[in-house]
C-alpha cells in the first residue's frame, strides 16, 4: 500500500507540473492576457469570461490543488464544501448576471463558515463564526436590495448592460446607493476598519479555511467594488484621505504582527496589511487599468496560502502553531530551512515575485500626486519587508536537530509547497 500511494502521488505531481508548464508555454506565446484584456467572451449572456474573471479564476484553480495534495490529510467533509466554495467563486467571478452573482458571492462564503463552525478544533470557533457570520448576514440582504435597485433602474438584470446606462453615473441617488453597495464590498475584503473579523476567523479556523479565506474570499469584494462601483471608488470609497489612514493602519498592523508568535495570527495581520495595495490601486478608478489590481490579488492569494499551508505543515509535525516551537521543525533541515526562506520571501514581496513589480508601479504612480503619501508608502514598503525577514532570521538562525516520524506527509505538503512556489516566482513572466 504504501508503494501504492507513493506512485499515485508521483504520477500526480509530474503530470500536474509538467501540465502547468505546458499551459505557461501556451500562455506566454499565444499572448492570451492581452486579448482577454481587449474582449469579453460572453455565453448566453449570463456568463463572461474577461481579464477580471481570469486572474481570478487562475487564483481560486491554483488553491483548489492545494486540496488535492493534501487530500488525504482533511475530512470528506471538509473536501466537499471547499469544492462547493471553489467552484461558486469561479462562477462567481463569470457571472454577468446579478442574481447568480449574489447566489455564488454568497454560497462561496457560506460554505467556509459551516467549515469554521462543524469542522474547527479550537474552543472559540463559535466567536469567530458570530464575527464572520455577523458580517454575512448584516450585509447580504442589503447588497441583494442594492443590485435589485440597479436593475430595475436600468431595466436590465444584467451588469453588462449597466454601462450603457447614464442614469447610473448621473442621479445622486444612485451614486448614493453605490457607496453603500461599496462599503457593503468592502467589509469582505477587509480594510480597515471592517478589519476586525479576519484576525479572530483566521485563528480559530482550519488550516484549510484560511487558504480559502485569504486565497479568493478576500478578493470577493475587490471583485464586487470592480465590478458594480469602480466609478464612485476614487472620489468617496477610496479617496486620498483614506488611503493616506489605510497606509497608517497597515504600518500598526505590521507592528502588531512582530509582537504574534502564533503563526495564523501573524500572517493574517500581514495579509491586512498587504491588502492595502488594492486600495491604491482602486483610487486611481481606471476600470481599463483593473488588471494591475488583480495581479497583485492573485500574488497575495498564493503567497498567503503557501505560508499558511507551511504552517499546516508545522502544525501536524509539532502540534503547535508558536513560532518558538516550530523553530524547532524547520530549522534542523535544510530542506524545511529551504522551503521556509522561499515562502517567507513571497510574503516579504521579493523579486521576481508578482506583488513587488505592482508595488513599484504604484509607488511611481502615488509619486505623481501626493508626497506625503509617497512617504507613507515607503515607510509601508520597509516594514512590509522587514517583519516577514525579521521571523525568518529568528526561525534559521541556531538550528536544532528534532527528531520525528513525518511519513507521507513529507510527500504531501513538500509537493504542494514546491507547486505553489513554482507559480509564485514565475507568475511575473505571464502577468
């Protein structure tokens, strides 16, 4: 049996990432990004397929085979309702009309907050779901009352034909509606100060749950401000006054993360606080510039389930998800050391990772209009590199020998480690 499984993985793994270089030669020769970006592929007019869905279509695929690596370390359950999560998301991203995308906005993170309740080991699993619950239920009648709004406004249930209508762009209330539409968005994704619910969900949850929450639940309401408010997002969403207090509260968010040693804790706070590069890019309001915005999303998604997998890792081998502890499991190997410093430094932003060229693009960009906010932002970039650098001297420094039985969980997690990074450090070639 266990020959078995070992061959099984192996044929796996080589037909996965053989697969993936495939579809990354395909990709860059036939230059599928730029004619995504420049037409919408439409199918019965209640899906599409454009530059938007595709990031993150790309994004949510690449997590959903970090469930089939570790398939045989979750419950049947918990495979179940991630597939269901997964796919809603996909069509989610596609769907043109409003109906189905509140049905799958909703079904894909209503499903995560059964996971957190029925499947989570830790006592106050309970608190976490009234926290994400809360946020569920205070604003999904309201957005549904808001699309309804709109369609009957426009005569359409569809979004696309929301574009053609200039009632929408030209009644106050409309543009009224739209900011609370946004700010509905928004505690999805979450900035501050709709902040408070991902810390407390990501500790109490499973390993797996965080990958989903972090990796596309996220960007729901990214998608969603993109989609139906990109209008109203520079002047009264997204303005410079509140960029300026995002950058600020990221800078404490990365200060508090130095003081965490329970790993989950701290790599939620440096997601709160990565996350504010959306926010820069949704002040500029282009909806033709929107790509940039959802490349660093699907970087951000890879890069937070890649660590929090490790920590998964580190959590069976140890037990416990304290830094101090697991200094013990990944610093007497090399390979751990290895995998360790590659997934620390996709946190930190390091080239060739994607997030770092988004980065640079839009500190030239915030150059141009606002000084105070360009020093901001550097103070930004510093301790965004600083924090994730700062645990990884103190995880391979003084390495110790520990001894343990890893089994095929060696097998599992190093292949779906190695899988991750693989697209994190080539996604710069095809974005």
């Amino acid at each position: 049996m266990k020959f078995k499984f070992i061959d099984w993985y192996s044929w796996f793994i080589v037909s996965v990432v053989f697969g993936s270089i495939v579809g990354l030669i395909l990709y860059s020769s036939s230059g599928v990004s730029s004619v995504l970006s420049s037409c919408v592929l439409v199918f019965g007019s209640y899906f599409v397929c454009d530059m938007v869905g595709f990031y993150l279509s790309l994004l949510s695929i690449l997590l959903l085979f970090i469930l089939l690596f570790v398939y045989n370390f979750v419950t049947g359950r918990s495979k179940f309702y991630v597939f269901i999560s997964v796919v809603s998301s996909l069509l989610c991203y596609c769907s043109n009309n409003i109906f189905l995308f509140w049905w799958f906005y909703e079904v894909s993170i209503l499903s995560l907050l059964f996971l957190l309740i029925v499947e989570s080991p830790y006592s106050e699993r309970y608190l976490a779901g009234w926290y994400l619950g809360g946020y569920i239920v205070l604003t999904s009648l309201p957005m549904l009352l808001c699309l309804f709004y709109f369609s009957c406004v426009s005569g359409s249930f569809f979004m696309s034909d929301w574009l053609t209508c200039d009632y929408l762009k030209s009644s106050s209330l409309s543009s009224v509606i739209l900011v609370l539409l946004g700010i509905l968005f928004v505690t999805k994704i979450p900035v501050f100060p709709f902040h408070s619910w991902l810390p407390i969900v990501h500790a109490e949850a499973t390993s797996l749950v965080s990958v989903c929450l972090s990796g596309y639940v996220m960007k729901l309401g990214i998608l969603g401000v993109c989609r139906f408010c990109w209008w109203v997002a520079p002047d009264y969403l997204f303005s410079l006054f509140y960029v300026s207090l995002s950058f600020f509260f990221s800078i404490l968010f990365f200060l508090v993360a130095s003081w965490e040693l329970d790993g989950k804790r701290w790599l939620a706070f440096l997601s709160l606080s990565h996350i504010v590069i959306c926010v820069v890019c949704l002040n500029g309001g282009l909806y033709d510039s929107c790509g940039l915005l959802f490349v660093y999303s699907l970087g951000h998604g890879l890069s937070a389930g890649l660590v929090f997998v490790l920590l998964w890792w580190g959590y069976e081998l140890s037990g416990s998800r304290n830094w101090m502890i697991l200094k013990f499991i990944f610093g007497g190997s090399l390979f751990f050391r290895f995998l360790l410093g590659l997934g620390l430094c996709t946190v930190a932003s390091l080239p060739p990772i994607v997030q770092f060229f988004v980065e640079v693009s839009m500190l030239s960009v915030v150059s141009g209009f606002s000084v105070s906010v360009f020093v901001i932002f550097c103070f930004y970039l510093f301790f965004s590199s600083l924090v994730p650098l700062f645990v990884l001297g103190l995880l391979v420094s003084r390495h110790f020998c520990f001894s343990y039985n890893s089994g095929v969980s060696f097998l599992g997690f190093s292949s779906c480690l190695l899988f991750v990074l693989f697209w994190s450090y080539i996604l710069f070639l095809v974005a």
